[in-house]
C-alpha cells in the first residue's frame, strides 16, 4: 500500500490509508469516509490534507483513537498499539473515489 503525504509548512500530515470495512462501506453511502491517521494528527490537519489530495472540502472530521492491548509474546508482555482514525464528512455532491 502507498502513503500519501502533504506537507504544510513545517508540519507533515500523513494520511496512512483509507479504512476499507462494512462499518465504512456503510458510511459512504452516507458521504462520509474513513481514514487511518497517525496518532499525532489533528482535525484542521486532516482536513488540510483532505482538501489538498482529494480536491474536496470535508463539512465535518470526527477522530477516535483505538485502545491499547495487552499482549504476551515469546513470554515477554507487551503492549500492542492501536490506530487513530478520523470520519470525514463531506456535503453532498461531493465523492472521494479509491482506486
């Protein structure tokens, strides 16, 4: 999978990849699009690289960030870490396409 990156000014915003699952195939028809973010991004840095890769302007971002989970490997614990992912929601007419 590729990573799309889009730097603003001293700030890089890196949108991992779109998140493709029944819960955000259901969104779509909504008009709302998930993604998987970095853990450090922020709405307006979402939205900035939304707008600047996708040409469309999101009227809404909601961001949830996962929970950590506990994990014992080759007998040592551990803590496996989750994903950040950001709902973006757009104003009709408007469509993101995945290719």
């Amino acid at each position: 999978m590729t990573t799309k990156t889009y730097n603003n000014k001293s700030n890089t915003v890196t949108l991992k990849r779109p998140r493709v699952t029944e819960k955000s195939a259901i969104l779509v028809e909504k008009n709302a699009y998930t993604f998987e973010v970095v853990s450090s991004a922020t709405k307006p840095e979402v939205k900035a690289a939304i707008i600047a890769m996708y040409k469309v302007t999101p009227i809404q971002i909601n961001m949830t960030q996962g929970t950590k989970k506990n994990i014992v490997r080759r007998g040592r614990p551990g803590v496996k870490t989750s994903s950040k992912k950001a709902i973006v929601h757009l104003k009709k007419g408007d469509k993101i396409e995945f290719i």
